[in-house]
C-alpha cells in the first residue's frame, strides 16, 4: 500500500494535493467567517510535486476538526442565549404593554382630576358633578351636596339604597365598621329623583360622607346653603313650594320651588339634617340618657302650618348621635 503510494506520479499526485490543499483553504475560510469562531491553525502545508503524508494530511483534518468541533459548540450555546433573550423579549414585550395600558389609565384619572382642579379653582369653585355622580352647588367657598343623601354600598353609580324606609344599614350604629376600610362601608351620594335616606345614626351619616370625600355642615354653614329656600309648601308633594305638609318623604328635588338662592334643593322639608356639631345639653322631651345631642336643621315633611310659623330652617337640639327617626337625614360639604 505504501509502495503504491510512493509511485504515485504525475497528474493523479497533483490532483490529490490539491483537493487536500483546497478543501482545508476553503474550511479555513468559511470557519474565518462565523462571528466570533474560534481560530485554526493548519500544521502542515502542502507544495505542488510533493507527495502527500497520510499523517500530515490527518493531522490537518483534525485542526480542522477541532475548530469546527468548537464552532458548533458556540452556535449550539448561542442558539440557546438567542432563544432565552426572545423569551426575555416577549415577556418585556407583555410588561410594556401592560405599563402602556397602565400609563393610558393613569392619564385619565390625571386629565379628570385636572378637570376637578381646574373647576375648583375656577369662579364657579367646584364642578355640577363629581367623580362618583354626585351633584354639588357652590356656596361660598364650600361645595354642597344640592339633593338630600341617599345612601348605598357603592361609591358611585349602583349598589344597595338604604334607609328608604327602614333603619336597614348594614353597618353598626356607632359608625365602628361603617368606613371605607370597614366591613360594611356605606356612602352618602347626592343625585336627584331618590327618595332621601333617613332612620340613620349621626356616627353613620358622618362615615357616609367621609367615604364620599366629604362631611357634615356645620350650622352655619347649613344656614348659608339654606339662605333663600322658601318657608313652607302647599300639598304632599311639595308642588308650590317645600314638602313641609305632606305625609311622608318625597324624591329629592320633586318640589317645586324649593332651592336656596344658591340652587341648593330641599333645605326645607322632607327630611331634618344633621349639622357636625353635637350639643351638650338636654332637649325637650329626650328620652335618652346619652350627654351628647345632636344638632338637627330645617322642618321635617309632618310639619304643619302652625309648628313652623316661626321658621322651617331653625335649629332643633335632637336626640343622641345613636337614635335614628324616620325624620333623620342628612347632606355633605367639602
């Protein structure tokens, strides 16, 4: 086999050393073009006449071999750092759009709160509507709710009405789980056309409104928002002027003509308000042992002619903040 190798001559010996010489070149070439390929060494060069080693020729298909060998390995590891960084992209993809969708919400609460800002500080003072429905009129520097409250378990739109006719609110009449963190929260809501909540504790109505981002009128406070509201009405529905007469509560803003010159509704009749204040001293006929009184405004809707001859809007010194009557509601400021 040897001998027969060493009499190799003339074009079959070019022939082999060249196919050697020109596959390792182009090896070696296409190996130089992959990115960050390991480099190849050839240890043995071949020259046209000599005849060709088998060792020699082993020798650089191995070199070959090994660069190759590694070559592959990097691919193989670069094609699992690719795929890892695609499913790190998809997953940034998935953050940056939900932070896209997050930033578009975000955009709207501030483009709404800068209209609340804006109506705040413009001449008017607060807007017609806030942002959980509720209808306000500007006095003064105060916002008021315009309609009696009606009170739900839902901060805006919807939910539960209590107190329509029954003392049915699901929190505790000491207000204790009443709160926006409590167990039964409860919000006081001021929108036109309900029949106003009544039967409700003074500690309730107080957590009511403070979920609603407001709180109880002081006297005079209530007194400047009722300024204007006429003295009584004619008929069960307020129809001529404030439910003062009638039999029992109407919707709020049903009647006629009873607004304060601020626009403010029934601030006479339907039902009597609680101020912030509580008093301590006894009212007449009291039947409660508690020091504390409330602070009671404008005629209930069993008022009659003559019990409200002297003024429909004077203070009435009420019961404790724990009793309830079917006369009992209230309204928010801020």
């Amino acid at each position: 086999m040897g001998n027969n190798m060493d009499n190799l001559e003339g074009g079959k010996t070019m022939v082999r050393k060249s196919f050697f010489a020109t596959g390792i070149v182009t090896l070696a070439v296409l190996c130089s073009g992959i990115a960050n390929a390991s480099s190849v060494t050839i240890p043995n060069a071949f020259t046209s006449g000599t005849k060709a080693v088998a060792a020699e020729v082993n020798a650089n298909f191995s070199a070959v071999k090994g660069a190759v060998d590694d070559n592959d390995a990097r691919v193989t590891t670069n094609a699992a750092g690719i795929a890892t960084n695609a499913g790190d992209i998809a997953t940034n993809q998935g953050n940056i759009n939900t932070n896209t969708n997050n930033i578009t919400t975000n955009q709207g609460n501030i483009n709404t709160n800068t209209n609340n800002i804006t109506a705040l500080q413009s001449s008017s003072g607060c807007p017609a509507t806030d942002s959980n429905g509720n209808a306000l009129v500007q006095v003064g520097s105060l916002c008021v709710f315009k309609y009696e409250a009606s009170v739900t378990n839902a901060a805006g739109s919807g939910g539960t009405q209590y107190g329509v006719s029954a003392a049915d609110y699901p929190c505790a009449a000491d207000g204790s789980d009443c709160g926006a963190a409590g167990a039964f929260p409860i919000y006081a809501h001021s929108v036109a056309s309900v029949i106003p909540s009544s039967r409700i504790t003074w500690y309730q109505a107080v957590q009511a409104c403070a979920n609603a981002g407001m709180r109880l009128p002081t006297t005079a406070e209530w007194l400047a928002a009722a300024a204007g509201t006429p003295d009584s009405g004619t008929g069960s529905d307020g129809s001529a002027g404030c439910n003062t007469d009638g039999g029992g509560k109407i919707n709020t803003g049903a009647a006629v003509g009873c607004t304060s010159t601020a626009g403010v509704a029934d601030m006479a009749g339907n039902v009597r308000e609680m101020a912030a204040e509580l008093d301590r001293a006894a009212a007449p006929n009291n039947t409660t042992t508690d020091a504390t009184k409330m602070r009671l405004l404008g005629a209930p809707f069993d008022s009659t002619a003559s019990s409200s001859a002297t003024s429909i809007k004077a203070l009435f010194i009420g019961d404790g903040p724990t009793v309830i009557g079917n006369v009992y509601g209230f309204r928010c400021v801020r």
